[in-house]
C-alpha cells in the first residue's frame, strides 16, 4: 500500500447497494491506482488491493496539503458524498477540492443544485445531462467499457447463443432491475405479438427484483404464461455482473435498454463492445452513442407501439444483426471506452490546482 499521508485522490463510495454508479467508481479505479494515490472514503465492494479510509482516517490526513502544496482531489458522484466533501471542508478545514460527476438529465431539486454551486469543479457524462445543469459543466467525459471484457465471440453469434443452452435461434436480452422504469414491461408487450408469429427469439431479463417491486413482476409472468411464452421469456434473477454479464452479451444478438429515465445507461455500451444491436429510449446517454440504424434503434421513452415497431424491423432483419454489432463494436473502441475516461478523470484531477478555490 501507499504512504496514506500522501493520497492524492479520495474517491466517495457512499452506497452500500451495488449500482451503476458503484461499477463506474470501480472500473476506473482499477486504471487509477497504478496511476496515482488514490483511496476510497467507504469499503463497499472495494477489491483488497485499494486503500480504504474512514471519516475521520480522511479528516486527519487532508488537515494539510501534499507535500508539494498541492491540495488533494475528493471525487463525488453522489449528492450525500458532496455532503461529505463539504463537512470536511468547511468543517474540518481539509485541503481538498472537489469534483462532482452529474449523469441526471432531469430537473435538479434544490438541494443539488446548491450542492452543485459549491464544487470545484463539474463533470457531465452527456449532452443531456451538461443541458439540465444550471452551471456550465468544466467538460463532458462520457462513461467508458472495457473491449478485452465486452467482446466478440470466438466462433460468431449462433454458436455463442447455441452454447449458453437457452431455446430459439437467438437472444435478445435486457439487463436491469426489475422494474417498470426500466422498462421490462415494455419490451415484453412489445415482443409477444411478434413472437407468437416468429419463434427465432428468445428474451432473457437479467436483474434483481427487490420485495417492493416483486407484484410488477408478478403481473409480468402471468401475462407471459397466458400467453404460453414461459419457456421464451426467461427471469434469470440477479446475476454476477463481472462473470456472467460479459458472457451472455456475447451469445446475445439484441440488447434493450428501454428506461423511462436514465443517468448514463453502460448496458448499451457492454452490448455494443459485445457485437449486439441495440434498442434503446431516448434518455441517458443513448441519445450520444447510437446512430439509428447503423448501430440499432432509438425510440421514445415509454412509447410500447414505437417499441414494437423497432423490435420488428430487427427481428425482421436477423441477418443484418451481426453488421450491426460490429458497427457498434467500432463506436465504442473509437468514443466509449473505460480507458479513455480514466485518461480524461485523471487529467481533470492533475489539473486541480489550477482551478481557482471555491468558496
């Protein structure tokens, strides 16, 4: 380990459920801390080779700067961590500066928009989200994946789909809480009437369902048994995302990412690094990332008839599917990978010190 009096970066973790913003923190940091001292305020899901600090670890160590007068960078992604950073540094007088990542693209409340004026500095991971901002955003810096992870499959998509045991000739997959805002519901009600005619596909829904939500899914599985698609429309549950995620993007030839609001949104980035196509709606970063068409199908939010219409001109078209991944597959070895946003993370954080002090 580093010498804990010289971290450079503290990273918030604040969240102890494993969400998107947790998998961002931990897949850059993985590219960071060969890079820079860097440390995790929080030992949530955090690997045994990171520095972990308590609040009061990270308090005592920022009561001065770095040995080099340098004041060290606290990297928040969550409101509750730019509380964090704020007690410390209005509180507890640490030398930090402080970085706030927003992936919202509604209206901020009040509360973070206060938080917001009070940063150092300001990244959007999107267009959509640097336009709800009422400050300008220091720069966009897109979320990013790993192609060696989310890649092609050795011997093409029908044999990949083949060996994961699963019925018809290909998948079409959605990876995501089970939910209604995520869109579950709509991919299943825009896929029944085409499946009842066209027996190639079969859907696999991916992600946990929590107590509350569990009559939502209830009502989804009865509907899918009167239908007689049981055996086609599959809940896998909650599954290991850095094992079992790369492998069924891979055997799959569509992904949908049908939220009704979105942050960022990494399935579609994963599926395309994997060679699928896409559907998505219109929020999150989709909007940035897919070319209609050329990677797949864009269509507005909570809209079950556009929803339907897309799904059919693809599975219409399952020869032209593995074009498609592999279009998708370039856009993201060329814009969207994890490499090229720790690049651009770490940067911003050398560059701290040059950024006149918030109040």
């Amino acid at each position: 380990m580093k010498d804990k009096t010289q971290i450079e970066v503290i990273l918030g973790n604040s969240n102890s459920r494993f969400s998107g913003v947790t998998s961002t923190m931990l897949r850059v940091l993985e590219h960071h801390k060969h890079k820079i001292n860097i440390a995790v305020l929080g030992k949530h899901y955090l690997p045994d080779d990171v520095q972990s600090l308590s609040f009061f670890e990270c308090a005592n160590i920022c009561k001065k700067p770095l040995n080099n007068g340098n004041y060290r960078v606290f990297h928040a992604r969550r409101n509750n961590e730019v509380i964090q950073a704020l007690i410390l540094k209005k509180l507890f007088r640490a030398k930090i500066k402080i970085i706030f990542t927003s992936t919202a693209q509604r209206e901020h409340t009040w509360i973070t928009r206060w938080l917001i004026r009070q940063v150092d500095s300001l990244i959007a991971t999107c267009s959509g989200a640097a336009a709800v901002l009422k400050r300008k955003p220091d720069t966009i810096i897109p979320h990013g994946v790993n192609p060696e992870i989310y890649k092609l499959p050795s011997e093409g998509k029908k044999a990949e789909w083949s060996s994961l045991g699963y019925p018809g000739e290909y998948g079409i997959g959605i990876f995501a809480r089970v939910r209604a805002q995520k869109g579950i519901g709509i991919l299943i009600d825009a896929m029944i009437p085409i499946m009842k005619k066209n027996p190639a596909p079969t859907i696999l829904i991916a992600g946990e369902t929590t107590k509350s939500h569990e009559g939502f899914v209830n009502e989804l599985k009865e509907k899918i048994q009167n239908e007689g698609l049981e055996d086609r429309i599959l809940f896998l549950g909650k599954i290991h995302y850095d094992d079992e995620v790369p492998k069924l993007m891979r055997g799959l030839s569509i992904v949908a990412a049908l939220s009704t609001i979105e942050g960022f949104g990494l399935p579609v980035l994963e599926a395309m690094s994997s060679g699928c196509a896409v559907i998505a709606s219109k929020t999150g970063a989709w909007e940035d990332i897919i070319e209609e068409d050329v990677h797949g199908k864009l269509v507005p939010c909570n809209d079950t008839n556009s929803a339907h219409e897309a799904l059919m001109n693809l599975t219409s078209k399952a020869h032209q599917l593995e074009q498609m991944g592999l279009k998708g597959r370039e856009r993201i070895k060329n814009h969207f990978t994890i490499k090229s946003e720790a690049e651009s993370l770490l940067n911003l954080y050398k560059n701290q010190n040059k950024v006149k002090q918030s109040n």
